[in-house]
C-alpha cells in the first residue's frame, strides 16, 4: 500500500452506495420543475402565480404572501420554489409543526435577508402563539419582542426584513380567519387528471432513463389517484420491476409491478381494499360510525378519515351519510359482490356527486354528522 493511499478497508464497497444514494438525491432534485413553464397542470394557478411575480418585478417589491391550498402531492413544495427562483429571492424552508413556540417563529424572521421567501409547510399546524406573532409581521414587517416578566415586562418593536411568506396546508379550514385573511393569493389545488399525469410521467421517465410504452404511462397514470407525487414513486417501482426483470417497461410489466406492490386498476392499496372488504362483508355495507370501521381494520381513525376515505369518496365508492359510511352500487361492483341490502339502489347519482365534491374541499369538517 502506498504511503498516500488512505483508504480504510471497506471503502470499495461502500462508494457504491454512496454513488447511488447521491444518484437518488440528485434525481429527486432535478424532478421539481425550475419554472412555472415546467410545471404539468394547475394551468389557473399557474397564470395567476405568473401574473403575481410579473407585477412585483415591474415594481421592484417583493411578491405578497401566498397560501397554497390542497391535498398532498400536488405539488405545493415545488410551486413555493418555483416562486423563490423566478423572482430572484433566497428561499428558506421550514413547517409549522417545528414553530412551536412564539420564540422559534421569531428566530426565523429575525435572520431574514430582504426579499427571502419564507415557506411553511403545513401552516394549519403552527403553534397559535408563533401565528399570532406573524399577524404583525405579515402585514408590517415587525414583530414585538417581550423581555422581561410580570409587572416589569417590556415589548420592543423589532423590524424585519421585507420577505414573503409562502404557506402551504392541506387543511385550509384549520387557519384561523385573520391569518388566512393576510395572505394577498391562495391557490386551490386540484387533483390532476390522466392526461397531466402521462406528461408528468413522460418527464420522469426520461430523467430516469428507463424506456417504457405510452400504453404502459397511461396505465400508471390512471392508478396514481391524480397526483403526481404517487405517479412518480409508482414509476421508480416500475423501473425497479423492469431492471430486475430485464427488458421495457411495456404495459405487462407494468401490470405485474403494480399488482405486486398491491395497487389495483383503480389506485386502491391495501388499506384502501381492507377498508371497503370490512365494509362489504362484516358490516353489510354500512352504514357503520368511523370509529368502529377503524377499530375493525386495526388502524386510527384519523388515518381512516384523512388518508383513506377522501380517495375513496372521490370515486365514489363509499358515501358519507348521517348515519355513517356506507357503499355505494360501484363499491360493491368493483370487489365482484352483489349489493346485500337496498340502501346502495337508494344512493342516487346526485347524491355521490356532491359527497365526492365535498369530501375532497379541504376535509376539515366531516361531511356528515358520523354515528359512532
């Protein structure tokens, strides 16, 4: 071994790793678009995210504050950098269940350079204490800093640095009024549909080198419950099946991966399938209250209702009624069963329809009064 060679044993096999880790890393970096130009779908938002920025780089100012609303994997992260890079800004990240104490909030806006983009994520999860402080600080650029206690406790205006605050919450309902009423925008995401999603995937295939069929994109999109963060995780495993398989990725190979990974034709995973066979065949179809649902399953019912449910109203297999969840006709239809019970027949189109529109608003208040 030679004198300047400080390779300890074991390093051969762990650069490797290291390599791929980086590879992943890289990869995940470069997936999120640079620029609004890039970013598939939520064309309103988008023109209305563009105009915004144009106003404030014709007027020299930093852009207002900006609330994005939606479910998770729409794309919320991506826009805020999209924001920071577009106007020139520093972007500095951060979430609301960090900031739990007034004094962490001010921390943050204190170190803040002039016109740096300020982005939390899930807002709605802020301590009231840090959200009251930003009240002042959204609006005029200083905070009140309390020094001291009792009697001989003295508040100190401190300024900040002009910045724009980028909050992103997939429960808009949660925010109180007044800090929801202090963002100049809020965007409503919507979930993608096929099309986007194929586009989303075309990308992501590229970057990741793989060759795969058209057929075989649109199979994945239309398992990927219209958001393009479970697209693109569902194309890494397609990739895995493919690599290890040999060959394309056609639409056989995407079938085989999917159903090995338990993501059925219409993006049910295994809870989700759990969820509606529990349903179907102990409880007769419903209607049964969430938390009895969750208990026979095994899981919390805040899980029930924040992850599965929303998906499976969406597509209408299950509806919310005052007495609790009950399956529809389709839900019945998709596991091969026959309705046991006349109450499916009774849920007319009409009914499914504005249960799904509402389920998917922003889900902080549940759709019906649900019987325990």
């Amino acid at each position: 071994m030679s004198g300047d060679d400080t390779r300890r044993p074991g390093d051969e096999l762990l650069q490797p790793e290291m390599m791929g880790s980086e590879a992943e890393v890289a990869f995940e970096g470069a997936l999120r678009p640079k620029s609004l130009a890039e970013f598939v779908g939520q064309q309103r938002v988008r023109g209305q995210l563009q105009l915004l920025l144009d106003a404030a780089t014709i007027q020299n100012r930093t852009p207002d504050h900006i609330l994005l609303a939606g479910p998770p994997g729409l794309g919320k992260t991506t826009l805020a950098m999209i924001v920071a890079h577009e106007s020139g800004r520093p972007l500095r990240l951060s979430s609301g269940p960090a900031i739990q104490h007034a004094g962490d909030l001010a921390a943050v806006l204190s170190s803040l350079v002039p016109g740096e983009v300020l982005f939390v994520d899930e807002i709605h999860r802020m301590a009231r204490s840090a959200e009251e402080l930003l009240y002042l600080a959204m609006e005029d650029f200083r905070i009140d800093i309390m020094v001291g206690k009792g009697a001989g406790a003295t508040s100190i205006p401190l300024d900040l640095a002009p910045f724009t605050l980028v909050g992103a919450t997939t429960r808009s309902g949660l925010l109180p009024n007044p800090l929801r009423d202090r963002f100049g925008f809020t965007a409503h995401l919507e979930f993608y549909d096929a099309d986007e999603l194929v586009q989303v995937l075309r990308r992501a295939a590229v970057m990741l080198e793989l060759r795969i069929e058209e057929s075989a994109l649109i199979e994945i999109a239309t398992r990927s419950r219209g958001t393009p963060r479970i697209a693109n995780r569902l194309l890494r495993r397609v990739r895995d099946y493919a690599l290890v398989h040999g060959g394309e990725a056609t639409r056989a190979v995407v079938r085989s991966a999917l159903e090995l990974y338990d993501v059925d034709e219409l993006g049910l995973d295994r809870l989700d399938r759990a969820v509606m066979l529990i349903l179907l065949t102990r409880f007769n179809g419903g209607p049964v209250g969430l938390n009895t649902l969750a208990v026979s399953v095994g899981e919390e019912s805040e899980t029930i209702e924040s992850v599965v449910e929303p998906f499976l109203v969406r597509i209408g297999l299950i509806v919310r009624t005052p007495r609790g969840r009950m399956a529809t006709r389709e839900g019945w239809e998709h596991f091969n069963m026959q309705p046991r019970n006349d109450i499916a027949d009774q849920l007319t189109q009409k009914h499914r329809r504005a249960a799904g529109e509402r389920a998917v608003s922003d889900g902080t208040e549940p759709l019906f009064d649900d019987e325990l």
